[in-house]
C-alpha cells in the first residue's frame, strides 16, 4: 500500500524529471488537493494509505503537471491576497507580485476611494480585493475579453461580493464618468520574449499577456487616457514588465499625471507606477492619495 509520503516522493520524482520548478510543493499541492485537506495536514498524514479511489485521479493530474498544465489549473482556484478565486484558462493565473499591488493600495490610499475602475480586471483578483477590502467604494471591472468577464462574475458570486459592476470593453472605450483609483495590470510581455516563457505560461490566454513588440502597446494607449477619467487627486496605479517601470513612468509624466512613484516588488523589481491626477494647478489633493 502507498503511503501519503511515498506517493508525494514518487510524485516529486517524476515531476523533478519533466522539469517543473518547485516539485514537491507541486506534489503536495496536488495531494492535499486530492485528499480535501491542507498542504500543512499532510505532515499528519505522512503514514496514511492511499487507495487506488485516491491514487487513480491523483495520477491523472500529475500526469498532466507533467504536461506542463499550470498547477492553478489543475486544483481550479489560487490564494489571492485574502480569499481564493476560481481560476482556468478564460484569464490569467494570478501573480504573487499582483498580490503586493493591492497590499500597497489597501494600506496606502487614503482617504478610501469611493470610486474605483479595474481595468484589464482578468479572473477580478484586483478589483474584487479592493471591493472586499472596501465595501463602501464602487467598483467598475472592466475587460476585453468575454471569458475573463464572465470568469470574474462567478468570483464576484461566488465570494459574496456585490459593490461591483462589470464591464466589457477595450481599454477605455466604453468608459463614462472619473474615478479615484483606476488600477491596471494590463498585458506587458513583450512578443519576443514568446519564446522564453514557461510552458505554463502558454496555457495563460495570450491576450492577457502580450502586448506588442516591447509589451508597451497597450500601455501607450492607455497613459494619455487615464487622466479624462480620474477625479482631482485620484490614483493610478499599475503594474508592468521588469525593465517597464522608467518608460511607463515617462508616459504618465507626458499625460500630466504628478508625484510619479516606481515602486519595487519583494524581488527589488522597480515593478508599480503610481502616480496621481493634480487636485488643481495650486492646491493640494482632496480625493483618494497615496
Ligand atoms: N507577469 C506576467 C508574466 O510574467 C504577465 C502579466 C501581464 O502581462 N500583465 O507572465
């Protein structure tokens, strides 16, 4: 009989040999997945038999981790910050340094804005963070893509969220009115990196990724727009590539946007512009700041 830790020593063995990275924690992930318990419960569980009910779908999966199937696929949600989304291939799997975005907005902008916009919202890890983290504000998810629309509905359903509306368009086509904090992790992979990415990565839809030659396209058209639908002293922040970060910056600079910030991710990436919309041309901010 197969105990909990042989099956998760075989299973990192066999993932180890089809190079993915971190396999253990992969392992176990799919075991406690498996089990319908915790990563951390299976240090209770190291001697406990597996049967074959067990062993035969749990076999099935790391086969196809094997493949290259993004773990967050395969077990169908992903921690985000302070709850857990449902994630599949309609959008991208969620990215930790995401996470370090809406702490740094969550403890940073104040006054709470009362009118927020997620632009390029995806499965809606950002947008419904902040719904969740603010129940007075408002919040407009907003996307191009139909699939991720409908993807970050059934999150928004299924975590009880309701201070928010969703909203298919490009960019800020079919936008009306200002907000206080427009976030935006639009996609920024530049087209020739396509090649060097992970073959996880490939199972992300790409118009969630690439954005052009340099990832910038999107960026570039996006910069001059933002400041038609912030309110005075409203915030904008973003997240982009990991040489992005000066470029973007110049973009929101040459759309009047001021007190331009670049802030780094936990890995030293300067990886966040922020900046925000002048409150007048000699007067301070009154709405959301940072
Ligand atoms: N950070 C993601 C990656 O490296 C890209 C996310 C995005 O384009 N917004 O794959």
């Amino acid at each position: 009989m197969t105990t909990v830790l042989e099956c998760i020593n075989a299973g990192t063995t066999y993932l180890e040999k089809r190079g993915v990275e971190d396999a253990r924690r992969n392992m176990q992930f799919l075991v406690a997945h498996h089990l319908g318990c915790s990563r951390m419960d299976l240090y209770l569980r190291f001697d406990e038999p597996l049967d074959e009910s067990t062993l035969a779908p749990l076999r099935v999966d790391l086969k196809k981790r094997g493949e290259r199937i993004p773990l967050q696929h395969l077990l169908g949600k992903v921690s985000f910050y302070q709850h857990e989304f449902h994630v599949d291939a309609r959008a991208l799997i969620p990215r930790p340094e995401t996470e370090e975005l809406v702490e740094m907005l969550v403890s940073e902008v104040k006054p709470t804005p009362r009118q927020i916009l997620d632009l390029g919202c995806g499965s809606g890890v950002i947008g419904l963070s902040l719904a969740a983290a603010w129940p007075d504000a408002q919040v407009t998810l907003a996307d191009v893509s139909t699939a991720a629309l409908t993807l970050a509905r059934e999150n928004a359903q299924g975590l009880d969220i309701t201070n928010v509306e969703f909203l298919e368009t490009s960019l800020f086509s079919g936008i009306a009115g200002r907000f206080d904090l427009i976030v935006a992790n639009l996609p920024y992979v530049p087209e020739v990196d396509r090649p060097t990415l992970t073959p996880e990565v490939g199972h992300d839809p790409d118009l969630a990724l690439f954005s052009g030659a340099d990832g910038l396209d999107l960026i570039r058209q996006f910069c001059p727009q933002v400041s038609q639908h912030l309110h005075l002293g409203g915030t904008v922040a973003m997240e982009v590539g990991h040489d992005q970060g000066e470029a973007v910056c110049a973009l929101l600079r040459a759309a009047g946007l001021s007190e331009l910030q670049l802030r780094k991710d936990i890995s030293g990436i300067a990886r966040f512009p922020l900046a925000k919309m002048p409150a007048s041309s000699n007067s301070v901010g009154t709405a959301a700041s940072l």
